[in-house]
C-alpha cells in the first residue's frame, strides 16, 4: 500500500507561511483534496488485496475408513466317537457230557474240574449250557451239556461275567428256598471270580 501526500510547499517551509503569497482558502483546498485522494488509495489498495487473497481451500470430505470385520474362525465339527467294534469272546476249550441218572451238577465239575473244591463251581456249566439248565439241582437223564476249559475259562474276562452272572442266579434260587447256608457259600465263592488270578484258583 502506497501513500501519497499532497501538500502546498513554500521556500520558507512546509504547508502553509504567512509570507508565502498562497492563501488560506486554496491550503485547506488542497487539504481537503489531499485527505479524499489518500481515502481513495486507500480503498483501491483493499480491493487489490481481496481480489489477490489466495483463494480458500476446499474442504474435502474424507469418509472414515471402514473397519475389517475379522472372520470368526469356524468352529470344527466334533467327529462322533465310534463305538468300539463288539469282540466275540475269546473261544475255550470245552467237552460235551450227556447226563446220567442220579447225576449231580457238582459231581459232573468234580469230574471234569479234578477237585472236589471245583466242582462247587459248577454255574459255569450252567452258563456255558444255555438254555439247558434252569435249577441246579433238578437235571435229568439226557440233557446235553458243555464242560467248559476251567483255566480257559477264568482267563477271559467276558467268561467271567458270564460266570458272575450265573453264580448270582444260583444264590437266587438257594435264597428264594430258604437254603440260606448255600446262598452264602455260592456267593463267597462267586466273589473270588474275577479277583483272584487264574493261577491260584483252587484245584
């Protein structure tokens, strides 16, 4: 912005003398002009500095950055357990004995067992004839049964909870006619089946 000033110069000093010929009339004249020109600059100069103003930035509007949805990892699909695969018992030895009369099941394990101890074991007879025998003590002339491999048959577990199952029922049958004595001696000997090794089984 530039200024300028106007004014009315004598040779005796600036603006206005009394010896100088100019008159007071034409000095505040020229004041007059000298304050409307500087008004004008003035407001040329403005005008210049709006129009030469850098013009104003554009605001740019930024969309927020979208978030990434993490993908929830797929929970796997727990495989059904398989159901283990039915083992058939493990085979025994055995012998076939077609009874006789005045036979006893305890007899006939005696026979085949070698020992009168064993021959107390005689429901596994029962549980190897199935079907044959219902009561141990009522057999008849005829019936087929199968002597099971004693040893054999101690040594697989399954056929000891065939022989569990059927010392049970025995002790049932004694119990439900009173024979209490026998219900007890069947079941102490029923409770050795499983628990005591093979090898040491009575003989």
């Amino acid at each position: 912005m530039y200024l300028v000033f106007i004014g009315v110069l004598c040779e005796n000093g600036p603006l206005f003398c009394p010896d100088c010929a100019c008159s007071l009339e034409e000095e505040t004249m020229m004041r007059k002009l000298s304050t409307g020109l500087l008004l004008w600059i003035a407001f040329i100069s403005g005008v210049t500095s709006c129009k030469s103003a850098p013009p104003a930035e554009e605001l740019v509007e930024v969309a927020p950055p979208v978030e990434e949805q993490e993908e929830e990892p797929m929970t796997p699909v727990p495989e059904e357990p398989q159901e283990p695969m039915a083992v058939a018992p493990q085979e025994v030895s055995r012998a076939e004995y077609v009874v006789k009369n005045e036979d006893t099941l305890s007899q006939i394990a005696k026979k085949f067992y070698g020992s009168r101890i064993r021959g107390y074991y005689f429901p596994i007879i029962m549980a190897c004839s199935e079907g044959v025998v219902t009561h141990p003590d009522r057999i008849r002339p005829g019936m087929k049964l199968v002597i099971p491999n004693f040893d054999e048959f101690m040594a697989d577990p399954d056929h000891v909870r065939r022989g569990l199952e059927a010392f049970a029922q025995v002790e049932r049958i004694y119990r439900s006619e009173g024979k209490m004595k026998l219900a007890e001696f069947m079941n102490k000997l029923g409770e050795k089946i499983g628990k005591t090794d093979p090898r040491d089984m009575p003989r």
